[in-house]
C-alpha cells in the first residue's frame, strides 16, 4: 500500500488521537481504490468524461444518422439505461423505426414490423455499454471486476493505452461458457475512451467468432458530460457503420416497455 502523507501548517495543533482517527479512514480508502495503474487509468478516465455528470447519468437517448459500408444512411436513435452493468440498450432504424435491435441481460430480439425475432442467448452478450464510450467505465471500477494492462496501440492515428476488464459475468450457451471481457482503450493525450472491443459471436454458432470494435471522436460536452458525436462500428478490421450523432438527452424518461418484447 502507498503510503500518504498529509502535511498540516506549522499553526496547527492538534490532538495526535484527533489525527490518528482522520488518518486511518484516508489510509484505508486508499488501500481499497489505489490510484495507480489501471485503476487509475478507469477513474481518471471518468473523470475526464465528465465525473459526477457521468456517474449521475441513470438513461440516454442518443438521435442522428447511421451510414452503412454500402452508403445507404437512415436516422437513428439510441436509448439505454445506465445506472447498472445488466443495463437495457435499444437501437432504432428509421423515423418512424423500420427495424430495432433490443438487447438486455435476457439476451437480445430484433423487432421488424410486427414481427419479433429472438437471437441466441450469446448474441450481443454484455455489450450494452460498448457503443456507448464512457458511460461503463464506472460499472468497471466496481469491485470484483479485473482490469489488466495490456500495453499501447494506435486508434485512428493516436495512440492509445489498453485496459482488459473481466467482469466475471458468464453466460452458458451451446455447452460452452462465455464470459464479459472487454478492452478499453484510452487515449493518451485526451484521457478519453478512443475505442471499445470485444470478441463476437455469430447467431447460430460460437465457432464464427468476430472482432467487434467501435471508435469514437468528435467528443462534446452535454450536461456536463464529455460524450462523442461521431461513434465508427467496425467487424474484423472493416468499417461496417459511422454513426453522426444530432442530439443527446441525458436522464430522460424512457417507457419501460421499449426493452420488453410484446409477446413472450
């Protein structure tokens, strides 16, 4: 444990039992949250989003433009609940909506028109927050939750510096487990989330396995909170999807029954 030091003007006197009782709680905390490394990666990070804006955000609703690999653009709307890791997270395509993709800690369905088509148990496994930059990152600093450096790379021409998360989430599907694991990137000169990735699975077999990333730029301040406006999706290395972002709401009302499906 580092040690700390509080250093007390040569004016002050005090009792030495009134600073043994203010020293031991400080020296504690301390030795629950140490401020180096990757913890201190995490939280600096949250602070560097916006700290108490982002930590007070409970939902958001996010509304722009979506672009696809084949340059078709339709508007888009995002919503979420924040306020925990098994958050609820729904993607609209289209005003009024054409397609929507719902994903919560029940798994994800997709809704076309009057039809609901329910996806594998691992489709989209925990990846509620990934499109959503740095609003996980306080779901991240709870405590059972791993964080490892994993070193420095690139993001989009700037350099990054990695942090692995293991929430110790698991899901069972196919006979196999599968677990929430998670690479941050942060950027080195910003202290921003450059990028979020994890390993994906296909609908229907775990043994098609993909790389899902999104980047994010463009970073403005709503609320307080630093957001981006521009959100790149991208598969195995391709550009799928560039999100340009009009409007954010945060701690909006959201229905409950827009993550539910109508017929169970």
């Amino acid at each position: 444990m580092k040690h700390l030091t509080i250093r007390l003007s040569r004016h002050v006197s005090l009792p030495r039992i009134y600073l043994l009782g203010m020293l031991l709680p400080l020296a504690c905390l301390t030795a629950e949250l140490p401020l180096n490394g990757q913890n201190r990666d995490l939280r600096d990070a949250v602070g560097n989003h916006g700290g108490a804006a982002i930590e007070a955000a409970r939902t958001i609703d996010i509304r722009g433009t979506s672009t696809r690999s084949g340059g078709q653009s339709t508007a888009i709307r995002i919503r979420a609940t924040l306020d925990r890791l098994d958050a609820s997270h729904r993607v609209d395509y289209g005003d009024p909506a054409t397609r929507s993709v719902v994903t919560t800690s029940s798994g994800r369905f997709e809704i076309q028109g009057n039809d609901e088509t329910p996806r594998s148990r691992h489709s989209g496994a925990f990846t509620q927050f990934d499109m959503l930059a740095g609003f996980g990152l306080r779901h991240y600093l709870a405590p059972g939750v791993t964080r490892t450096p994993q070193g420095e790379r690139s993001v989009g021409g700037r350099p990054s510096k990695i942090v692995r998360v293991e929430t110790g989430r698991e899901i069972r599907t196919y006979g196999r487990m599968i677990s929430d694991i998670v690479d941050i990137d942060i950027d080195l000169e910003s202290g921003l989330v450059s990028a979020v990735s994890r390993t994906g699975y296909a609908d229907q077999s775990l043994d098609r396995q993909f790389l899902s990333i999104h980047r994010f730029s463009d970073y403005r301040v709503v609320d307080g909170a630093i957001v981006p406006f521009r959100i790149e999706r991208y598969t195995n290395g391709a550009l799928m999807e560039v999100i340009v972002v009009d409007s954010i709401a945060l701690n909006a009302i959201l229905p409950l029954n827009i993550f539910e499906r109508s017929r169970q």
